[in-house]
C-alpha cells in the first residue's frame, strides 16, 4: 500500500476518533449555528419594539422634563374625597408618572386608607431616599408625585373595607425589602404595592404594564399570584415573565417592559403607554383604570 504523501489536501484522520463521526459531527455544527445566531436578532428586535412605547412617551407625552423636584407640584389633586365629609372606610391607590424622563417609563404608585369616621388618610408607600423604604404617614391621599397628576387606580368603600384595612397594615409590616430599594427591574414602589396586593387579593388590584417592578417577585420566587390575585405569573427577577389572569389578561415581561392585552377592558397593555382601547367600549385613553366597589359611586370630572 502507498504511503500518503505529506502535504496531501485530504483531511487528516483524528487519532482514536472515526472519521466519519468528526464529519457528522461538523455537519450537525453546521446545522444548528445560523439557527442559534438568529435568537440574539429577535430579542434585540423584540426590545426595540418594546421601547417604541415609552420613546412615543417621551417625545409626544405630557411630561415635564424642566422643573427641578424641589420646586416641583406636591399639592393635592382634589381626587379623593375629604375626610370630613367621607366618614366610610375607603382604600384607594394610586399611580403617578415617576419624577422627568423615568415617567416615560414607569409610574410610582402607593395605597391610601381611611378607616371609618377617620381624621385623616394613611399613606402607604416605599420612597428610595427613606431609611426603611416604606413610609406611612397621614395626611391626603392623592398628592402630585412631584409634578405628576395622580391616577385612581382602585377605590374599595363600605362593607368589610375595615377588615381589609388590617390585613393591608399586616402586609406592610412583613414586606421583605423594608431596607433595599432599586429603581429597575425592583423592589421598587410596584413592588412594594404588587406585594401587599397579593397578600390582600380581595381588592383585585390591576397595576398597569407601568408599574415596572410589581413582577419582581419576593424572596427569589419564580412562580406567585398576579397582584390582582386571579392568576399565576412566571417571572425571572422581574426581567423576563410571563402571566395570565382573569383581571390582567395575558401579559409578557422582558426587561421590564410589559405587554399584553386586556380582555376584560378590552385593551392592550403597552410598555411606556399603560392601557390603549383597541374596540369600542374598551377605555377611552391610556393610563386609568377606577375599580370601584360595587356600592361605591364615582365622584364628579372622574
């Protein structure tokens, strides 16, 4: 038999290893890379799309980019009812558009309680610059988050609203990041008022797809309720999730930018906007969702 001549063109044999299985083994390589490379393309364009929303808010939204927060609006928005002349128990929460370019993103958001015949609204809420984070402190319930108009987010009267009063100082009191704060993707505000929403599910609270960080789940969990306790919700720190319920609909998160859609308000769910009516009778503008209780009535220019 011919010795083969060195600097032959053919492959050289790997010692030990068929040479058939090197070549099945390149021609599976080969299969699987441009398959592989397409997935970094998609997520990018996925993101991309993601931001168009809170780029549209930052270019064409009512925000204000120029006063300093120290002079900025903190006055009531006359929203919730006075105390003098409400003597039932009342919970609500709000959301207001967080402090210049971050309200293209995300709102912050907190609860107010009132029990019956109070003096005064409690305000519950976690603040970065607060040492711990969650602050209560009386006084009214619907102030301007620093220039931001506030939204009513929920509002719960009459009946056994004292009971979910208690159960909301409770939850409070064992929310598990009193000394940690982080503006993305949490524990942040959401995350504080998305925590004590699912320790209270009675109040079926929806957060909008704004409220980045009420995905950031507590303790390292993956898998909880939806704040409005009427589905499940995956979600990996806040950065990547998926959940479905019967309140929020079906809703994806990456990167903190949430979408979906809404079927029960017949809308869709989009980062930087909130709610966008998509059918006739759906809401009419992004942003608001009042849930009443069913003997409450809602007040005038609402």
């Amino acid at each position: 038999m011919a010795a083969r001549r060195i600097g032959s063109r053919s492959k050289p044999a790997v010692v030990g290893i068929p040479r058939w299985w090197v070549h099945q083994q390149m021609r599976a390589a080969g299969n699987i890379r441009p398959g592989v490379l397409k997935w970094p393309k998609r997520v990018l364009v996925l993101v991309a799309l993601l931001l168009l929303g809170p780029l549209s808010v930052l270019l064409f939204g009512n925000l204000d980019l120029d006063t300093d927060w120290r002079v900025a609006n903190r006055a009531s928005s006359g929203l919730a009812p006075a105390p003098a002349r409400e003597s039932a128990a009342l919970i609500q929460v709000y959301g207001a558009r967080a402090y210049n370019w971050r309200g293209a993103f995300a709102i912050h958001s907190w609860i107010a309680t009132k029990r019956q015949n109070a003096a005064d609204y409690t305000v519950y809420q976690a603040i970065r610059w607060e040492k711990p984070v969650v602050k209560a402190q009386r006084g009214p319930a619907d102030l301007f988050w620093y220039g931001a108009q506030p939204d009513l987010l929920l509002e719960r009267r009459g009946a056994g609203v004292e009971a979910l009063i208690d159960r909301i100082e409770a939850a409070t009191a064992t929310y598990p990041y009193a000394n940690e704060y982080r503006l993305w993707p949490g524990p942040n505000s959401n995350t504080f008022t998305a925590y004590v929403a699912r320790q209270v599910p009675e109040l079926g609270l929806d957060l909008p797809p704004t409220a980045i960080g009420k995905d950031f789940l507590p303790n390292g969990r993956i898998l909880d309720h939806m704040p409005s306790g009427t589905g499940w919700q995956v979600s990996l720190y806040g950065l990547l999730g998926l959940g479905v319920a019967r309140e929020e609909g079906v809703e994806l998160n990456v990167l903190g930018l949430s979408a979906g859609i809404d079927f029960g308000k017949r809308a869709l769910r989009l980062p930087g906007v909130g709610w966008l009516s998509v059918l006739p009778g759906g809401l009419q503008a992004a942003g608001v969702d009042p849930q009443p209780a069913p003997d409450s009535s809602r007040r005038p220019g609402r």
